[in-house]
C-alpha cells in the first residue's frame, strides 16, 4: 500500500495538477491539506473518476480542510476539533486495516513567542493537545500512520540553515521539542528519514518569495508521515516528490509518498 501526504493549497484551484499526480504515482491513499474548500464544494466527482471513490472530507470555506480520497475503501470515518476551534486540521479513517490520521498543524505566524503572537501560543496548545489525546486515546501497538503538514522542520539537516532559522517559526527550540512529545509519545518512528539519513538535505517546502526557488533552495521539511512500531519493519520506500514544486499552479509543498507491505 502506498499513502502519500500533499498540502495542496487549494484543492479546486489545483484539481488538474492532483489528477495528474495520481495518474503518475498512483498511490492507494492520498491525503491533502489546506483544500480550502467547504465540503459541498470539494471536488469529488473528479477523483471518483480517477479511481479514487473512497472519500473523507473535513473542509471550510478559503481556509485550512483536509481530506483522505483512496482506491481502497475507507472505514471508520472521523475528525476531531483542537483548542476549542472548528478550523477542519484533522481527519482520520481506517484503510486496510491501518489507522490513518491526517493534520494540518497551525502554522503559528511570524513572531515566536506566545505571549506576543496569539497564532503561535495557537499552535503550542494544538501540538499539547494532540500530543494528550494519543497518549490517552490510542496504543503504540497499534498499527497507524499520521501524516500531513506539520508545520515544523525539526532537525538541522530539515532546513536550509539551522543557525539562521533557530529563531523562525517553524524550527525554533520550543516547536521541536513539542513536536518530539507527540512522536515519543507512542513511539511514532518517521517514516521518511528511516530511508534518509539525518546528515542529509531533505525539503517538502519552499517559499512562494524565492524568485527561484529551485536554484536558491530554501526548503524546510514541514511535511511528515510516521507510523507507529508495527508497520515500522512494514516500510519499504519513502519519496519526496520534488518537481512537483516546479509545475505551472504549483503548491508550495510538495507530496511525500511512503510505500507498506500492506495489502492493499
């Protein structure tokens, strides 16, 4: 079985470059964030079409939403609401047998420090928040994947510079202890740097403010996909799926596709 994660930054915007991705990497499961969309709106009919019938949808209208479409049939549909807020971050279903859940992390703003910037002291109680709920809720035997925009690189080969961007929301000290919480708390292995040394560049994310993205080469990896102890020796492949930043329309994110001995 093959997942892969995108923050598609506007599902309806960007239906024919998600079409196109599903026909070159064909994953089973494709779960999206910041689909900005109200769910009547989603498009769905397109990716029934493409072979993808089986969806779950969290949407509101130009802001935030997720969603899961998959090949294969979805059960136990849910989504939960963090901090008080009904702002569409988090989606979950079971596929084959595997629990998936799918967030879009706050992205926390410009300034960090909660006291001074209320969208990082946001995205602080989130990361607590969920961090609680699977450490109450849910088993590290069990077998789940999360995956989505995190919002947080968290090692110094995740970001283009880890001096320059030790103080820049996304990376800063207080984000990745946070964040090793929530994947400590049920041993959450990262999927992708499994395959990916630490030592090494690794990007899902650049900038719209880059003239050139691609020669400047800012990235940040915001993008993840873990999976709890047993499918850890289930992982046969990860991806980042870099040219997908340079496509007409393009999102400023690219997929991230993980590949399992699951049947799918």
């Amino acid at each position: 079985m093959t997942v892969a994660t995108w923050n598609i930054n506007s599902v309806r915007l960007r239906i024919d470059t998600v079409l196109q991705f599903l026909r070159d990497a064909a994953p089973d499961v494709l779960c999206l964030q910041e689909i900005k969309t109200e769910d009547a709106l989603f498009p769905g009919a397109a990716f029934t079409q493409a072979g993808y019938p089986h969806q779950a949808v969290r949407g509101m209208k130009a802001y935030n939403g997720v969603a899961i479409v998959s090949r294969i049939p979805l059960t136990r549909p849910h989504s939960l609401d963090w901090c008080g807020k009904t702002d569409s971050r988090h989606i979950a279903a079971e596929v084959a047998g595997v629990e998936i859940h799918n967030f879009y992390v706050p992205a926390g703003g410009d300034i960090p420090d909660p006291d001074q910037n209320e969208k990082f002291a946001h995205k602080l109680q989130f990361l607590d928040e969920v961090t609680a709920w699977f450490s109450t809720n849910r088993r590290a035997e069990t077998p789940m994947m999360l995956v989505g925009d995190l919002n947080i690189a968290p090692l110094e080969h995740d970001v283009w510079s880890h001096k320059k961007l030790l103080d820049v929301v996304s990376h800063t000290p207080i984000e990745v202890e946070r964040m090793g919480r929530w994947q400590q708390g049920l041993a959450w292995v990262d999927a992708v740097r499994h395959f990916v040394p630490d030592d090494q560049k690794l990007y899902s994310w650049w900038s719209y403010r880059a003239k050139d993205w691609d020669l400047a080469d800012k990235g940040r990896r915001l993008d993840h996909v873990w999976v709890t102890p047993p499918l850890k020796e289930k992982l046969e492949a990860a991806e980042i799926q870099r040219p997908w930043r340079g496509v007409e329309k393009a999102s400023d994110h690219v997929p991230v596709l993980v590949r399992l001995a699951v049947p799918a």
